[in-house]
C-alpha cells in the first residue's frame, strides 16, 4: 500500500532554503514523514 501526500500551496522545490519557493511548514512535515519512513524500512 502506497501512501501519497501533498504539500498544498507549494512550488516544486519547496524544501530548498535556498529559493524563493521555500515553504519552511511544508519543509518540515516533509523531513517528518521522510524519517518516519526511514525508520519503518530500517
């Protein structure tokens, strides 16, 4: 089963501090759930 999320209000690159599309919430739930799948796949 795949879960898909989205991250509404954001441009493409919106994790790069760096740029003008940085959404630092959705940055943030974004390395949350990428730990979490990390930490589920070991």
């Amino acid at each position: 089963m795949q879960n898909c999320s989205s991250y509404q209000g954001s441009a493409h690159l919106f994790a790069d501090s760096s740029l003008h599309d940085y959404n630092e919430q959705a940055a943030g739930l974004l390395k949350l759930r990428a730990l979490a799948f990390l930490h589920r796949v070991g």
